[in-house]
C-alpha cells in the first residue's frame, strides 16, 4: 500500500497538518502498516488495531508531550509510537535493541508512564494532575483504561481516589469486551447492560432542549427538572456507578467512529473535573482475521499477511505450558478437590482445557491477581485444593495476599508460575526475576522448579498433595523432549538429584539451568575439570545435607539459576553455609542485578552467561583462577 500521508508524519505537529477530512485515510494507512510490521517480527497486534481513532483524536486534539497521555497495559499503543516519530523504528519493536512494546518514559517524551501490568493508568495520572495543580501549571492528563482493566483493584482505588479530589482528568474508558481472553465478572456485564442502556442520554438532550425553549421560565424549569431527570436515570441506565464516584460520565459512543471521537474528546477536555468517556471498539479492527479472533491475534507470532496463518518453526517437544494444562486435567480426573483458578489469562497459563472438562471448577477471576490468590485460600481452608496459575510476573502483585492469607494460615494453595526466568520481547515489566526471591522469604512455603517437562508433572501432584502452600516455578517455551512418566509421583521434600559425579566441582542446578549444567560439565570433563552435578529441584527448603557434603569435599561450588542474583538460590546457598561454618568458596551464576532489557530468551541467555557456553566459560575461569584448598590437597596426597 502507498502512504499518502503516514510517510510524512514524524510527530503530533505533522498529523495536525493533516486535513481534519482526511484522517480515516490517516487511520487506514497505520492500521496497514501495523498488520504488516507485526507479520513479519511479531507482536501486540489486535488492541492496538481497535484503539487507532482513539490514538488519532488523542494526538490530532491535544497538546502532546505538554498534555500527558497515560496508557493502560500498553497493548493498545503501537499506533501512538508510530505517530510520536517512531514510525521509522517500529520494525525493530520488541527486538534486541529495538523499541520497547510498551510505553517507556526513557524512549520517547510522549510516554510519560511506564506501563505492561494493568491498572496503573488512573493513579498515575491522577499523581500528575496533581503534581500540575501543586506548581501551578496548566495541561491536560488522560488516562485510557480498557474495560479488563477496570476489573483491577488498582483502577478501582484509582478511580476511587479522582472522584473524591475532583480533579482534571480525563479517563477513558475503551471498551472491546476483551482482555487477552474474553472479559469475565459482574464488571463486564455491568459496562455491557450501558452500551445497550443509550436510551437516557438522548432522553436527556431533548429534555433540556424542550425546557430551554420556554420563554423566560426555561432556566428556571431546568433547575426544578434536575431532580427528574436524575430518577430518569435509574429508570433508564443499569446503575450510575461511575456519576455517583464523582464523574461526568460521558458515553458509550462508538470509538471507531473518527468523527464522533474528535466531537466527544473536544468537548470533553474542556470540563473542569474528572470525566469518564466510555468509548466502544472492535478489538481487530480493519484486519478481518483479527475481527473474527481477536483472542488468537491478541499477541501473534510471524504470520501471513494475506491468509492470517502462522508461521511454525520445528518443535521439538511439547511446551511446558501445554504439560502442566494436561497434567492438572490428569490430576483433577481422581481428584474431585482440584480447583483451577487463573487472572484473565486461561489459555496463557493453560487452563483453557481444564475450563472445558472442568468448567464447575474453574474460576477465571479477571485481572486481580491479589483476589485469585485470597480467594483460592478461602477455598482451602473449606478442604478443596486450589491451583493458582498466574505467571511469575504477575504474581508480584498478589505478594500482600500470598504471605497475610496463604501463608499465615499454612492453606494448602498451590501456585503454578509460568514464565520464570527470562521471558524475552516483553521486557523488564514480564521478565520472571524476581519469585525465587520473594517467594521464599515467606515462612511455611515450598518453593520448587522442575528440570524437565516430566519432573513439572510429579511436582504439580506433590504440591497439590501438600498439607500447606507450595509454588512451582518454569520456564518460557517448550520442554526438553524427554519421556513421561505413565505414573505420577510425589517428590520427597527438600531433596535434590544426583545426576553426575565429579571430583573436583559441585554445580547445584535450579530447574531450567539444570540441562545446559550437566553439557557444560560435559565440556569440563574434556579440560580434566571434573564436576558434580546436583538437580537441586527445591528453592525451599533447601537439601542442606547434600549442600553441606559438597561444600566439604570439592574444591569450590557453583550455583546456577534462571533468576536475579540478589538473594536468590546462590544467596541461600551461602547463607546455608555460612550458618553452618563451612568453609567454601561460590561461584554464583544467576542474572545480573539490573533491569534486563527486551530481547529473545536464547540471546539473553547468552548475554548473561546463562546457556551452555556462558556456565562453561564461567566456571573454566573461576576454576583457573581459583587456587586449590590446602586441606583438599592434603586429603588427595593421603588417597594417593
């Protein structure tokens, strides 16, 4: 396709040059050059393409970077960086070295919010608007939230907060019906009986019109009508929530609709205090496989531009992902307790089978991380076994509810962290860093990760049999092709696996660093460095006998972990040892205590010494820098 304007637009001034008739052509041209970009690399796709008129009243009207725009998620927001003199980079989006997928305040002065985790935008913007009102200065803030979203405890306690201090910000409200999967809970019903409840707003135009046009009398019947017109309201909206909390609320409108955009936002920037516009989008828009599934091309790989299909690169084996989806089903066959639950993300986390065998006993309780968690203790503690499915990044958010409800009550709660480690193109805010942390520093709690696809299963049957709480943590992408096991098994507690022995090395391996362990030592063995190599298994508690033993008799360890290494498994292990008075010097490999940049898992992985050849090189060094303990010597002068 031949642009005919987006060429030329390298910033919001370019775009107001556009004549206002002109725009849906503007509208046109981005959505096709989204659709073709993300089909060749990948990407946030279906939202973005909904929310392009939005993006175009939004920039055409305001005065951005001086008016502060805050995104939601962000999922929705590749138009705006194509728009904000990014169009020429956006190829590289989510790429090493690229262009984030989300709004970045470090990469542009348009994104004036760090987003990924939804939920944020109220709050933040509310702190800006305040902040402005506190200098005395003068803009505008927008905050756009989408209706999965709004479920959020955070956008609640945002919107709660604006209403009370009546302050001048503009939130809206977009409204496709979505989240990644299809919108859940008594929210989404409620915003969906007001798109169908129009019928007050008009009622109301032409009320006041009628009122207005008696002579003399008409202000003052106005004032008399208000109380009617506000009874008008119960009888004719499903509930005034968003009135009541102290909005102008404003919609629903069609927010595909260029031209009723522009009226609705030029209107609604001038009111004086918090107003809400609920607009109404089609997730997909302009892409017709998306249309028609929105969920599929929520987040897509490389695709056909012209027949939606994608491309498929050789797997190996099945993902770990799909293995504990068919692993919890097994489960939940012979055991009537199983219970799973997950935050707006069922067939992200696998429990998309589960919900068709099981659909009595699966919950998805909408993006709300912290309720998912309490509510899943409140179903323990009345003897069911609860299974949270919620990846490692998004858990963080729940930390509260976890140790205050989970934890202090020893509830037999299991959570399954999807995604642990380093997850890629998302980046810093999805990057899984951080459980092996957090996790284990709360007291009662079994904290483990599976080497393999197999081990995954029989540790899913241990902790769902657990009297307590117990988290499983794993990794991105497909298994190891190994066998399964026809008989699950539980895991004895806190023991680890010896997989290799070696004179001279002991390398404790946490899940997903256990196989690239065992080919490095393998490598090692060549240079006549000769490694023991233990498939820890558990976080918590650790195999203080096995780490004990091999802390005595090798030369030095090594500690390996898909996680930061501030205080993560390495910091256990030398806190093991150093309570224990064992003299042993550790070599810790682990990602660096840093915020980790967007990129592929393979080429972090080899960034940060993380695959086979990082650990090698890693540990041929330290052990050719590393002189040999005396008394080890001593003990290997006396075998000879």
């Amino acid at each position: 396709m031949e642009y005919r304007y987006l060429t030329h637009i390298d910033s919001p001034a370019d775009l107001k040059k556009v004549p206002r008739a002109d725009l849906p052509i503007v509208a046109e041209e981005l959505r096709d050059y989204m659709v073709s970009v993300i089909a060749k690399i990948g990407g946030h796709l279906a939202s973005s393409l909904g929310a392009v008129e939005l993006t175009i009243a939004l920039h055409y009207l305001f005065d951005t970077p001086k008016d502060k725009i805050v995104w939601d998620v962000g999922h929705q927001a590749y138009g705006h960086k194509i728009l904000t003199g990014r169009r020429d980079r956006f190829p590289t989006i989510r790429q090493y070295g690229g262009i984030s997928g989300f709004p970045v305040r470090d990469e542009s002065p348009y994104d004036t919010f760090n987003v990924a985790h939804a939920g944020t935008a109220i709050s933040g913007a509310l702190g800006m608007a305040v902040a402005r009102d506190l200098k005395g200065e003068d803009f505008n803030v927008v905050a756009i939230v989408g209706d999965a979203g709004l479920t959020s405890g955070l956008a609640l306690e945002g919107i709660n907060n604006l209403g009370t201090l009546k302050k001048k910000v503009l939130v809206i409200l977009n409204d496709n019906k979505m989240s990644i999967s299809p919108n859940v809970g008594a929210l989404a019903g409620y915003l969906n009986r007001i798109v169908h409840g129009q019928a007050y707003n008009r009622l109301r135009e032409e009320v006041e019109k009628l009122i207005r046009s008696v002579p003399r009398l008409g202000p003052r019947l106005l004032k008399v009508s208000q109380d009617l017109v506000e009874s008008a309201k119960s009888m004719l909206i499903p509930g005034l929530v968003f009135e009541e909390l102290g909005f102008e609320y404003i919609g629903p409108i069609n927010g595909n609709n260029l031209e009723e955009m522009l009226n609705v936002l030029a209107k609604a920037k001038e009111r004086p205090g918090p107003v809400m516009v609920h607009i109404v989008t089609q997730k997909g828009k302009g892409y017709p496989i998306a249309e028609q599934l929105p969920v599929k091309y929520h987040g897509v790989t490389p695709f056909d531009f012209s027949t939606g299909a994608f491309v498929k690169g050789p797997v190996a084996a099945p993902s770990y992902t799909s293995v504990f989806g068919k692993a919890i089903c097994e489960i939940a066959e012979k055991d009537p307790r199983v219970v799973g639950i997950t935050a707006a993300m069922g067939e992200g986390t696998g429990l998309d089978e589960f919900s068709k065998k099981f659909p009595d006993r699966f919950y998805d309780v909408g993006i709300a991380e912290q309720h998912a968690v309490t509510f899943a203790t409140g179903l323990a503690c009345e003897g069911m076994r609860p299974v949270c499915a919620i990846y490692s990044t998004f858990l963080q958010r729940a930390f509260d509810s976890v140790m205050h409800d989970t934890c202090l009550m020893r509830a037999p709660v299991t959570f399954v962290l999807d995604r642990g480690g380093l997850v890629g193109a998302d980046g810093p805010t999805h990057h899984g860093l951080y459980d092996l942390v957090y996790l284990p520093a709360l007291p009662g709690i079994v904290v483990m990760a599976p080497k393999d696809e197999n081990e995954l299963r029989h540790m899913l049957y241990t902790s769902i049999n657990l009297n307590g709480p117990a988290a499983m943590r794993f990794p991105r992408g497909n298994g190891m092709g190994v066998i399964m096991d026809k008989e699950l098994k539980a895991l004895e507690i806190g023991k680890g696996e010896i997989l290799r022995e070696g004179s001279d090395v002991g390398i404790l391996a946490l899940g997903s660093m256990v196989y690239p362990c065992m080919e490095a030592a393998t490598r090692l063995e060549a240079l006549g460095i000769h490694a023991t190599v233990i498939n820890a298994r558990f976080m918590k508690p650790l195999d203080e006998e096995l780490i004990c033993c091999l802390a005595a008799e090798k030369q030095f360890l090594v500690t390996a972990e898909e996680g930061t290494e501030a205080g993560g498994f390495g910091s256990a292990v030398a806190t093991l040892l150093q309570d224990k008075k064992i003299p042993a010097s550790i070599l810790r490999i682990a990602v660096p205590d840093r915020i980790i940049p967007h990129g592929t898992p393979a080429l972090l992985h080899a960034k940060y010494g993380l695959d086979i050849d990082g650990i090698f090189e890693k540990i041929k060094n330290f052990a050719h820098e590393f002189p040999v303990r005396p008394e080890l010597r001593y003990r290997s002068l006396l075998r000879s």
